[in-house]
C-alpha cells in the first residue's frame, strides 16, 4: 500500500520564520504535489513535480518554493512565513502516464496543519 | 478563473436513499480525467472514482457512479443507498495537461450529511 508521510502533523511558525514542510513516498512516483486547503476553497495547487529536480508552478506559488532532490522526498518552503499562510497543507504522489495522465489516483499524506503567528 | 465548480457546498440526504453530487468543469483539452475523493472528519482524502475524457461508458465503483456528460462538461457523482458512513466532504478533481506532465486540480467541496 502507498504511503505518503507528512513530517508533521501539526506546526507553529512565528511571521518571518522559514518554514520547511517534508514529505516523502515509498512507492516510487514520478509526480509529487503539494496543495493547501482552506475552508470553502477546497484544495489549491501550490507547486508540483514530474521528475527529480524539476518543478512547476500550480495556481498559487507565491510566497513558496518547493525542492525534489530525490525521487522520494518533495519539500515545501514558506521563505517567510506570513499569517495569510496559516492553512491546511496536503502532499500526494501518483504515477505518471497515459494519454489523459492516467487513471492512477492521487495518494495523499495526512496533512500538516501550519499556524503562522 | 474556476476550472471545477461545485455549486452545492452542503447537501442533506436521507440514509438509504440515492443523492447525486454536482460537479462542472473547464477545459478546452481533449485528454483529461475526473476524479472524485471523499475526505471524512478524519482528514483522510480517499479516492472513489475515475472517468477518463476518452470512456464512453459511465465509470462505476460499488454505490458510487459517475454521470459523465461531456458535451456539458459535468461529472456528477451519484451514491446509491446512502449510508450513514456516507456524511463527509466530497471533491471533484480534473487532471489536465500542464507543462511537463499532468496536474489535477480540485473543486471546492460539497459536504454531504446523512440523516437516519
């Protein structure tokens, strides 16, 4: 069974503070993703990862890079952490593949709840 | 621009009975596919089902179906026999080409209770 984890599962950041989110997946995906999710906005893409090394931005990349030196392990940075970052943030891998991308589903980590104050 | 648009952000059913859950999207792609996750109060997201753009027949996966409308770019999802277990968030997700692969992106959410 896929395992996504989430290094943490709930984080406390000071405005300012840069702030690293960790995961890594045992299954061997090629795409990585991260996103956040607030209330009654459902879940946003912040930046994503097709291979080791190479990222895309998603609909929401400001205030935010993303890492992937290894095929396992995607890392989000919050370079400063501001209030309006305070959120539900999600990882998920898949496989690649296929015409429409594939019908592999997305495998998702038990979220880190950030509050940035 | 909204790409996945679910207009019902809480919807009641009655436990046993069918309930069909909305879902529009966008795109002027040819290749994509629709997925839909359950997430509970846990937090957890759980897939539950997918249609490619390309299937003809509507994807179906035990009491859950999906009414796939291409032509008006809708996917609903429709769970039969609801069941109290059934009372969570549910998302519409498409994936789509994007430089370099696929990404899929979500709705917002309907939230489903169920009464008994």
């Amino acid at each position: 069974d896929v395992k996504v984890t989430q290094s943490s599962r709930y984080l406390v950041k000071r405005t300012g503070e840069k702030v690293f989110l960790e995961c890594v997946q045992d299954m061997d995906h090629e795409n990585m993703f991260w996103y956040r999710q607030d209330p009654g906005l459902g879940l946003r893409l912040i930046y994503f990862s097709y291979d080791v090394k190479m990222k895309e931005k998603g609909d929401i990349p400001e205030g935010y890079s993303v890492s992937r030196e290894k095929k396992e392990r995607f890392s989000l940075i919050l370079e400063s952490a501001s209030t309006n970052q305070t959120s539900m943030y999600l990882c998920a891998s898949s496989l690649a593949g296929g015409v429409t991308g594939g019908n592999s589903p997305l495998h998702f980590g038990n979220g880190t709840r950030l509050t940035v104050t | 621009a909204q790409k996945i648009t679910q207009t019902q952000p809480g919807m009641f059913v009655q436990e046993k009975e069918a309930v069909t859950l909305d879902c529009t999207y966008d795109t002027s792609d040819q290749s994509y596919g629709l997925f839909w996750y359950k997430q509970p109060s846990s937090g957890e997201m759980i897939f539950l089902i997918y249609q490619g753009s390309y299937d003809e027949q509507n994807a179906t996966e035990g009491r859950y179906s999906l009414n796939f409308q291409k032509a008006r770019k809708s996917a609903n999802l429709v769970i039969s026999a609801s069941q109290l277990g059934d009372s969570a968030m549910y998302f519409c997700a498409m994936r789509e080409r994007a430089t370099g692969g696929f990404k899929t992106i979500f709705g917002a959410g309907t939230r489903l209770f169920v009464k008994a």
